[in-house]
C-alpha cells in the first residue's frame, strides 16, 4: 500500500480542505498521495497552500456523478471521467472519497469520509426536482453505494443514515487543520461580526433580510481566512456548514447559524451544535431575538468558553486520524 488518492466533492470548500489535511496526514505516514478536485476549489485555496508548506499533487477533475444543492442549482451538468483521470483511478491502492461515489466504477476500495454522503442526503431531502436523466444516474450511484467496503465518519455532525447499517462505519474525530497553529489567539478590541455565506453560492442576502441590523460592525469573510487575520471577530453568523463550524471550533469563536431550514445536512449540523450545548438560547435559534442574545453573551464572553472548551474533546490531530484509517484499510 503506498498510492492514495482522495477526491473532494466539488460542494463547498470544506470539502478539499479536509482532503488536503489528509494528504499531509497521509504523506507525513510515507504514502504518496494523489488529490482529484475542481481547479475552482484548488484556486480559492492558493493562499493557504503556500501556508502549509507542503509538495501536493493535484489532478483537476468535473462533476461525474450526483453531487449536493450548488450542484443542482447550477442545472446537474454531468459529464465521463477523461481518459488520463481514469487511469489514474486504475493505478492507486485505494481511494479516500468525501462524499463522491463515481470513482467505485474505476476502483473497487473506495472508502467514503465525512459527516454524510450525497445518497443519504437527496434521500432525506428529496430528488423530485431531479430530471428524469439524473434520476437515472442517482439509481446508478444507489447501486455504487453498495460497493462501499467501509465509511469514516465523524463522532459529532454526522447525517444519521439507516443506509450506513450495511457497511462497517468506523467513527473518527473532527481534524485539526495544519494551518490552525496560525489562527489569531487574541479577539478585536472593538466587537466585530464576520457574515461567512458559504462559498456555494447557496446563500443571498435574502437570508439575511429578517435580521435587524446589530449596532456592531459587519463584514463579509468566510472563516478559512481565520489563518490570515491578526483577530478573531467576536461572534460569525452565516451558513451552518460543518467547514464554517470547524474554523470556529477550533479558532474559539462562537457562531450563530442562519439557514432556510430545507437542507438536511445543515438541518442536522444545527441539531449537533444544540446538542453539544453550543447555542444556548431559550428559543428557536433562527431569531432576531436569539442573534440579539448571541451578541450580547458573545461581547461579554460568555459564549467564547463552550466553543474553547469542546474542542479538544471532539478533535484529533490529522496525523492520528490518518493513522487510525490505514491501519483499518490494511486489515480490510
């Protein structure tokens, strides 16, 4: 065992970058590795790669098979694998995939990661606005889940799958990122709010219309800049995806999520931070009465320790994680 590839869903940027930690995890093992992503996702993350410091071999890749919501906003373009892609698949020992099924027909040890898979998640939300040609395709990705030899999942944030029962779930920690030792330490002396919106393009400003302006400073940034900012903000509202959550767990920064409750996978990452007693609020929290308590308990800091606190509990550094998934795979 000594080739690795690892594909990253093309929905959202969190996505790669837990690819590219496991890479490094993974070639810090003596393994070499091979990621396969968007070059739209490999370039939002430039910066952060020339943080990390690290040699990594990329291989642009498209959609080629059922992917999440920007996927099908975008009109379900699908498309084959070229030839070189196809190869390449051919030629590893196995394949890390966090989310993606299409490469189980180019390879049979494909091991699926994350928090959900897009099965599982147009299962529960509904594939009715899928054209009959992409019904075909989610009925041929059905059948490529079965293939699955084993899925690692996260403890915490996990999508609860009744699917997942016939395959040997291994559960895992949330990873700490390489690039977290750059994370500001200290918070902003004047109270701030960054409005992280995801970088699907999911979101509109719609989303944010029945919030009352809060007297406090508002700027748009997505939290994986978190690595290149002096200070934390005091508080990110913005998309509860678990990319978002990640940076403000492990930075220490409370979040408020706001959503349009239709997605599932946000749906059931809002009901983990709930229940890990990270939005302790009296009342539903998608509120302009609860984003009002989160400022004023986020200026006083009173919600900085449950986000201080938990995190070493649920995380893992990347190195252990990929240690523990080899040592799995080798006896598989």
């Amino acid at each position: 065992m000594n080739a690795i590839g690892l594909i990253a869903s093309s929905n959202g940027l969190g996505h790669l970058r837990r690819i590219i930690n496991l890479a490094i995890g993974f070639q810090d093992l003596g393994l070499r590795t091979e990621i396969f992503a968007q070059s739209i996702q490999i370039g939002k993350i430039k910066s952060e790669l020339k943080l990390l410091n690290k040699s990594l071999n990329f291989t642009p890749i498209e959609i080629y098979g059922i992917e999440g919501p920007a996927w099908l906003k975008s009109g379900c373009n699908l498309s084959q694998p070229p030839k070189k892609v196809i190869e390449k698949i051919e030629k590893l020992d196995f394949i890390i995939s966090d989310n993606s099924l299409w490469a189980l027909k180019y390879c049979k040890r494909v091991y699926l990661f994350g928090h959900f898979n897009w099965i599982d998640y147009w299962t529960l939300g509904g594939i009715s606005k899928f054209s009959p040609k992409v019904k075909k395709v989610f009925e041929e990705e059905l059948n490529l889940f079965e293939k699955i030899r084993m899925s690692f999942q996260f403890n915490v944030f996990h999508l609860n799958s009744n699917r997942l029962s016939n395959i040997n779930v291994k559960k895992i920690n949330l990873m700490r990122y390489n690039s977290d030792v750059h994370m500001p330490i200290s918070t902003n002396r004047q109270p701030i709010i960054w409005k992280a919106v995801g970088t699907t393009g999911l979101n509109s400003e719609r989303d944010f219309e029945f919030l009352e302006k809060p007297k406090i400073k508002i700027i748009e940034k997505e939290t994986y800049k978190l690595t290149f900012s002096k200070n934390k903000p005091t508080l990110v509202i913005g998309r509860p995806g678990l990319g978002t959550i990640r940076d403000c767990l492990a930075a220490g920064v409370p979040f408020f999520p706001i959503w349009d409750k239709a997605d599932v996978e946000l749906n059931s990452n809002v009901k983990h931070l709930q229940m890990l007693g990270l939005l302790p609020f009296k009342d539903t929290v998608y509120s302009t009465n609860n984003l009002n308590e989160a400022i004023n308990l986020a200026c006083t800091g009173q919600l900085d320790k449950f986000w201080i606190e938990i995190w070493p509990k649920i995380s893992d550094n990347t190195y252990t994680i990929c240690e523990q998934m080899v040592a799995l795979i080798s006896k598989n």
